[in-house]
C-alpha cells in the first residue's frame, strides 16, 4: 500500500477531529478526539468513483466528492479548522502552521522533494477549501521530529556551496516516530529506542530521551532503506552512469520511486505479504527481495544502535513492522550481539498525532 498524505480537521466547539489520509493510491479517514483516541474510520481507493483513464487529481477528487461529504453527514457538525500532514517541510517548517497562501506557495515548491505524498496533501487541502471554504486549515509535517538531528547526523558531506542552498537530511516518518517515542517513553525516561517503521516507505529513527538524533532518511524520502516501490540508498556513481547513458530525469525519478524496491528486486509484487507467500513457493525473485530487504534493515539497525551507544528497544511500526510475525522472528535472531533489548510491535498513529498537535495549537 502506497504511503498516504494526511488532512485532519477539528470541531472547535467539540473537540472532535476527523483525520483524512490521502495518499496516491488509497484514502483513510477517521474520527478522533482532541487527545488522539480513535473514534471512527473509513477507507477507500482512488478508483472508487473514477472514470477509467482519469489523471490521478481527477480520481483523487472524485472519491472526495462521491464520499467524504456523505460519510461525514451527521458525524461532524460546525467543523471550523482543518489540519494537515505534510511530509517535506522544508528547512523553514518545523511546527504546525497555519495555511495561508504565502505556505501554500513554499508548499508548492517543495512537492518535488516528496511527489508521492506532498502533491496528495496540497490537492486536499484545495479540496477542502472549496468543499468548506470556512475552514481554517493547518498544516503539521513529518521532517519536524527530526529537527533536533544533531549537526553530525543531519549534514552530507558536499561542497559548502551546496549546503547553503539548503541541501542536507531532513527525515521523514516524523509523525509516527514521535508517536513510538510516546508510547514507549513510558517505560523509562531515557530509553535508547530504535523506532522501524516498515511499511511501503521505510525508516529508521535512534531516539534518545524521545529526541531524534539519527534516521535513515534524507533530503527525500528516496533515501535509506529498500521500500515497496523506492530504491532506498544506492551509489550515487551508478545515477550518473545512468545519466551519462542518456537516462533521463525524469525516467530515473519514476525507476527510483516506482519500479524499485521490492518490486523491482522480486519481479512480482510491492507487497511483502505477497512476497512471503511466493517465496514459501521457491520464486527466487520473491526470496532475493526478502533478503535484500533484511540485509539492509540489519545494516541500519546496526548504524542506529552505534549512534544511540545501544539500544533498550527496538520497535516495528508500518504495515510490515506490525504484522510480518516471520520478519519479528529474524530480527530476534539475528540481533542477538546487541545483547539485551526488548522487542515491540507498535501500530501506527499518524492521525492521533496530528490529533494532538491540532489539540495543542488550540483549535
């Protein structure tokens, strides 16, 4: 499943927050209250409702159109404030903002770093403008955990030139890491936490006192470890042969983000649960892609506990994190020279954080 963007809109008068998850293939949505319990939730795909050929904007509006406003009949009266998941801040988003068209703008130009889930969230946005244009909409972003990466862990090592422009790590999956942090903070105030959330994207997060101070993620999130459809870290030489071979931009972009990954390695399928069944089967695609996979995730953890100086807990979030019990059963036995630690299974919560951070800002 494709990783999706996030809108979350609050009633002011009632503290009630519906959570609307738009990603590139797929739409969530869910009812919380202002401390971030779920109360509803509803799921549907972009192609529900869609001609068939539509551009993905026209599917995307069409499912909100056809859906949400009867799904939400009776549900949620008076809504007056709306929140958003952006998942490339940028340098200058490190909070929630409010949206105005000055941020709508920044946000615009910052769609290329993340095109999978940035381009999603801002056609929400417009939508709900127009569907509710009385909305006041805020927007909370997933690079902001990973603002106190420290120096060390945050800068590439290019010319000066480039990094004035602004070109250096950011993270991503900030949202649901802080969420791990949350919820595992709970069994001390200092833990070394490894927070792995697998999903369709991939990252890893070392947090220390439920503050980021290593990921694997970059400036994009194309960096770091093997994805569903995403390449994860590869030899920037190889990009280059590419290139130099008459590879253009715009078709490495689509082969890095696309046709990648899992996918790319197995021949077959994104899905990991898929990719277990076939290899149960002897399909050596499926077997390489699994492995490459845990091969990479070890190396990471590894990377995560050498930045932490150990690590108390691991735990597995996403879609593969929390249900893949085979990957939970490898990990245990192949980590086992970090000596002891505890091992967890965290659902992920995007939407009860921004739950929070709307609660927080006080609508």
């Amino acid at each position: 499943m494709t990783e999706p963007a996030t809108a979350a809109v609050a009633d002011a008068a009632t503290g009630v927050v519906l959570v609307l998850n738009a990603g590139s293939s797929s739409l969530k949505v869910s009812v919380h209250s202002r401390s971030g319990d779920s109360l509803w939730r509803d799921q549907r795909s972009w192609s529900v409702g869609a001609a068939e050929g539509a551009a993905p904007e026209e599917r995307l509006e069409a499912v909100l159109d056809a859906w949400l406003p009867g799904a939400l009949a009776g549900r949620v009266a008076g809504l007056t404030v709306a929140g958003h998941r952006v998942v490339h801040g940028g340098e200058r988003f490190t909070a929630p903002v409010k949206l105005d068209a000055a941020v709508l703008a920044v946000l615009e130009e910052l769609v290329p770093l993340a095109p999978l889930h940035n381009g999603p969230a801002l056609r929400v946005m417009r939508w709900l403008s127009r569907w509710q244009p009385g909305l006041t909409q805020w927007a909370c972003f997933d690079t902001a955990f990973h603002g106190t990466l420290p120096a060390a862990a945050r800068t590439y090592a290019i010319p000066a030139r480039w990094r004035a422009e602004g070109l250096r790590r950011f993270g991503f999956h900030g949202l649901n890491h802080q969420h791990v942090a949350e919820t595992v903070a709970r069994r001390g105030e200092d833990l070394r936490l490894i927070s792995c959330h697998l999903g369709a994207g991939c990252s890893l997060c070392a947090i220390r006192g439920g503050r980021s101070i290593a990921t694997t993620m970059g400036y994009t999130p194309l960096e770091g470890l093997v994805m569903a459809t995403r390449s994860g870290s590869i030899d920037p030489g190889l990009l280059l042969h590419q290139l130099r071979r008459g590879v253009t931009a715009e078709e490495l972009d689509h082969a890095l983000q696309q046709e990648s990954g899992l996918l790319g390695l197995s021949g077959l399928s994104a899905s990991m649960k898929d990719l277990r069944r076939a290899a149960a089967e002897g399909h050596a695609g499926a077997e390489l892609a699994i492995a490459v996979f845990r091969h990479q995730l070890l190396q990471g953890i590894g990377a995560m506990a050498a930045s932490l100086g150990g690590v108390d807990v691991i735990a597995l979030t996403g879609g593969i994190g929390e249900h893949d019990g085979a990957l939970k059963r490898e990990l245990e036995e192949a980590l086992g020279w970090l000596g002891p630690f505890e091992l967890l299974r965290i659902p992920a919560d995007e939407e009860g954080v921004i739950a929070r951070h709307c609660g927080a800002a006080g609508v």
